[in-house]
C-alpha cells in the first residue's frame, strides 16, 4: 500500500471544495410547560401551557419553533437534537412515570421515538422526580414533521401533577438545530 506525505513547509496550493454545510449552530430554542398539568393514568400529551423561555439571561438562536396546542413546527429542515425533561410530582403510592417523546413525518401519525423513566417507591408521602428523553430528528418537511411531547403513567393519584411554572424551567425541551438534512 502507497503511502503520500505532504510536506507543510512547501506550501500547500490549489482551491478548497465549496460545500452546502452551514457553520455553527443556526438555531437553538427552549420551551417549558408554564403551569401544573394534572397526570392521568396512561399515555398523554402535554396540550396547552407551553411558553418559550423568558428568564433572565434566556436568548434563542435563529428563528424560533411555533407551536399549536402543543403540537411543534420547526422553522427549517436540518437535523435537529430534541432534549425534553419531564417534571412531576407524585402522591402517595404512585411508583413512576416515563417522558416522552412523539413524532410525525406526515402531519397526522405520530410515533413514540423516546422515553425517559424514573421509578419511586414510598408508602406515604410526595415524591418529586425528573425524567430525560432524548431523540435525533431529521426533519425533512417543515409542514409535515412535527413534535408533541407527554409522559405515561401507570395510575393518577387526585394531587399527582406534571410541574410547570413561568419563572423557571420545569419540564421543559430544548431543541439545536445540528446540521442540514
């Protein structure tokens, strides 16, 4: 096998590829859920009550996501890395919940792509717990790839409840845009 050295101190000559890619992240975004959501037993999505960040020292890059009763538009195609982090606060006998994560690439079916879990186990008592749900999506459609964010639970005790709050992240998703399509 043939072996090529450059030697640097020469000098090196000619013209470097042009390319498609962007440099740097061209855009970054964080959204949390403003108020408590009461957990239901089951798989459900977070619907209503979603603000974008506006704490002190909060700056979007880029143009930000839109959103309509929780269901999230993307401003740009590109790959995009989704980190979404699901507060809640359990009552009583309550053992665990799971974040999740659900996509659509046709404006209509949504999959579950990511789940994030944390299980508790007390016999009396409120527990307060976090889980992270990661995804890598490659939006292809601004019109037609979406995201939706929730959690699972197995049961809703009365004063179980998805923290929210306007002051400070929560649950909460940031989504960077990694890169062209």
């Amino acid at each position: 096998m043939a072996q090529t050295f450059l030697n640097l101190a020469q000098g090196v000559t000619g013209t470097l590829p042009t390319s498609n890619y962007t440099s740097g992240i061209t855009m970054a975004d964080n959204w949390r859920l403003s108020s408590n959501a009461s957990i239901s037993s089951g798989t459900n999505f977070l619907t209503a009550n979603w603000e974008q960040n506006d704490s002190t020292g909060f700056s979007n890059i880029g143009t930000a996501l839109t959103q309509s009763s929780g269901i999230f538009t993307f401003p740009s195609t590109g790959i995009y890395q989704i980190t979404y982090e699901c507060y809640a606060t359990l009552e009583n006998d309550e053992t665990g919940m799971k974040s999740l994560i659900a996509v659509t690439i046709d404006n209509s079916s949504y999959t579950n792509v990511a789940y994030g879990s944390s299980g508790i186990q007390r016999s009396s008592g409120n527990y307060e717990l976090s889980s992270i749900a990661q995804f890598i999506f490659d939006v292809t459609d601004t019109t037609n790839c979406k995201i939706k964010f929730g959690y699972e639970a197995e049961v809703a005790p009365p004063d179980s409840v998805v923290n929210g709050s306007t002051n400070n992240n929560r649950t909460n998703f940031i989504a960077i845009r990694l890169g062209d399509t």
